[in-house]
C-alpha cells in the first residue's frame, strides 16, 4: 500500500478538497491507500518508475492517468 507524501495539515485539507471536487467525491488519501485511481479509480498498483510512483503520492493518479496528464 502507498503512502501518500508527506505535506502540511492545510496542504492535505485543500488536497482532499480538491480531489473530491474534481473527480466524484474520491478522496486523495483514500484513494491511494487502496492503491487506485483518483481520477479513472482504476489499479494503481504499477508504475514505470519511482518518479511516476511519488507522483502517484502526490496527485493519486495512476500510470495511465499521469502519461495522459503530462503529455503535451
């Protein structure tokens, strides 16, 4: 199970905040420690690499959803 990375109590707040808002009422911190998706709420259990990884700590995106995000 992924941790998510640590951050300040008001950064965690506006995080969860967010995530909720954004993708469906999903929470960021539970959503990664059942290892899926924030945003497709599919498996995210594999990553191409330990950066992708601590992304995935940071946004709770899975693979998929991080290659779709960041290429432009």
């Amino acid at each position: 199970m992924t941790q998510p990375s640590k951050k300040s109590n008001e950064m965690n707040e506006f995080l969860e905040n967010f995530s909720k808002a954004m993708f469906g009422g999903v929470g960021r911190a539970a959503s990664i420690a059942q290892d899926i998706c924030v945003e497709c709420k599919g498996d995210a259990s594999s990553f191409d690499d330990a950066l992708s990884e601590k992304e995935y700590t940071i946004s709770g995106k899975c693979q998929t959803c991080q290659d779709e995000f960041f290429t432009y």
